[in-house]
C-alpha cells in the first residue's frame, strides 16, 4: 500500500480570466474546484495509473468534507483525521497572462490530533510506501517530518520525501527510499544553481552520501536525473508539448517514479522514464492528467529516449 500525507490539503479554486484586469470586474471563462496539496495529488495521480494508496493528513469544516469526498470520489482511500474546529483551506490559482496563486493558511493542528495521525502509522506494513510531501503548518512543530520518520523506524518502509531546505535534508539520516528535489530546490540547500548536468549530478551525489537513497532531479525543460540507489546515473528527456500548467508538475512525477517502481523494481530507467511522462502531461494539460494523457507522453518518450 502507498500511504501520502498531505498536513494541510485544500480545495483547489482553478480560474481561467482572458487578459485580466485588476481593479475591475473580470469575467471568468471556466473554472475548476478540486481537491489539491501535494500529497493528495500524488494520491490522484497513482490513482489514474492503477495504484492503490490511501491519503491521510488533516481536514476541518465543510471544505474538508468536501476534500474527503472528492478524494474518495476518484478511488482513493481517505483516512484524515478531522479536526474539531477551523476550515480547511481555499486555494486560488489564477490563470491568465501568466499563474498567480493565492494560498490559504488553513486550521489550526492540535497536540491531540496530531498523536491521532501517528497511531495510525501503526497499520504501515513491511514493503508499504509512505510519502511526506510539502510544507509544515506552523501550528506543527518544524521537525515533524524527522519526528514521523523515527517513529516508523522499526518497521521496513519505503520512505518518499518531497520537501524543500533543511526540511528535506533533515530527513536524510534517515535514508529516506526517494527525494525529489528540482533546481531551485538544489540551489537553496547548496547556495548554488547547477548550470549543467554535471552540477546536477554532483549535488544528487552529495544528497546521497548525506543519506539519501535515490535521488530523483526534475530539470523543467531539460527532462529529469536519477542517481539511483547503486550509484548509476539515468537522464530522461523531457517530453514536448504546449505549455498550460505547472501546478502539480512535480507531484504527478513523484507518482509516476513511484507506479514505475512498483511495475518493475529493477528497471529504474522506467520508473524515470513514467514519472517524466506524468509530469509532462500535467504541465500539457489543465488539472492532474488521465492515464491516456500519460500513456500518450510514455510512448513519445520511450521513442526518442530509445528510438523504439
């Protein structure tokens, strides 16, 4: 089972606005409400690919009952823990010109259910995947990630870590199974964007020896890098298409490396190859892509990355 944990998970309001206009009234040519954060979209995303996983985190109030319901309504387990008060978040993601978004802080996490996600950490098998993604609340404490993953220490679990700063790289005693830091990300951690593949290469080395396992590289329009667990390094073009959106990019590639990794463990270039393909279909499409959208970018990949 693949378990995500989306701390603070909220309803994605997506506007289309032609050319807008601030300080005047715009009309708004479509729109889409869907239930977002990054774990949950890794959840949607394994989902179109066939893969069980059961979303967990926090919920308030009637957007997070709305939340559960459209998490449930795409075939994804929902296991939140409710919170007693507040509402959880309403995030905007203006289209027009350009992507603007506005995000929302979301309810407050008490001490109590926060000890009520951990036990649920309980059920977590040996073989079970768990995925942390995203930004801590500041109602919770900022070693949260740390916290969970010596707390799941004894068990044999694949850990996924998706994180910025020394959030990320705070984990990584922990030998955390996968991270998946972009260039941005790799700039903030060593003070330096890398100007060429081997920059790249260089700084997954450097994660690895701090402990990671596998470090997967998303390089936006230079396709994606992963120095895998042996030390081999694998490059994937990135796909080709008109870009719309970039929301959940890096989410939908985290899926596809995790679906790969399942369909077959020792081939780690098709686990590449698939989680490029769901994030270049994400970008090409307006909200998380379908499995036909996926499908679609694996075949153009596998051609040019294997002339097959």
């Amino acid at each position: 089972m693949v378990y995500t944990v989306t701390f603070n998970p909220a309803l994605d309001y997506v506007v289309f606005v032609n050319n807008i206009k601030f300080r005047e009234v715009n009309k708004i040519e479509k729109e889409l409400v869907c239930a977002g954060g990054k774990g949950i979209n890794v959840s949607l995303v394994l989902a179109e690919l066939g893969i069980k996983s059961k979303a967990m985190g926090f919920i308030a109030g009637f957007t997070g009952a709305a939340i559960e319901q459209s998490v449930i309504e795409h075939g994804i387990e929902a296991d939140f823990v409710v919170l007693d008060s507040g509402l959880s978040r309403i995030n905007i993601k203006l289209k027009s010109d350009g992507e603007t978004e506005l995000n929302a802080n979301g309810p407050k996490i008490s001490d109590g259910a926060l000890k009520e996600l951990f036990l649920r950490f309980e059920e977590l098998k040996d073989g079970d995947i768990l995925l942390l993604a995203g930004s801590v609340p500041d109602s919770l404490p900022q070693d949260i990630y740390q916290q969970i993953l010596e707390y799941i220490s004894g068990k044999n679990v694949r850990t996924v870590v998706d994180a910025t700063g020394e959030l990320l790289t705070n984990t990584l005693p922990y030998k955390p199974y996968l991270i998946k830091p972009n260039l941005e990300e790799l700039a903030e951690i060593f003070g330096e964007r890398p100007t060429c593949k081997d920059d790249v290469i260089e700084y997954a080395a450097q994660l690895r020896a701090m402990g990671a396992q596998n470090v997967l590289v998303s390089m936006a329009g230079d396709g994606a890098m992963l120095l895998d667990s042996d030390g081999d390094v694998h490059f994937c073009d990135a796909c080709e298409g008109k870009v719309v959106n970039s929301v959940g990019a890096g989410d939908a590639m985290v899926a596809g490396f995790i679906s790969g990794m399942l369909d077959n463990d020792v081939d780690q270039e098709y686990a590449l190859m698939l989680g490029t393909a769901a994030g270049g279909a994400t970008v090409f499409t307006d909200s998380m892509p379908s499995k036909a959208q996926i499908i679609d970018q694996m075949k153009q990949l596998i051609k040019r990355n294997t002339g097959k």
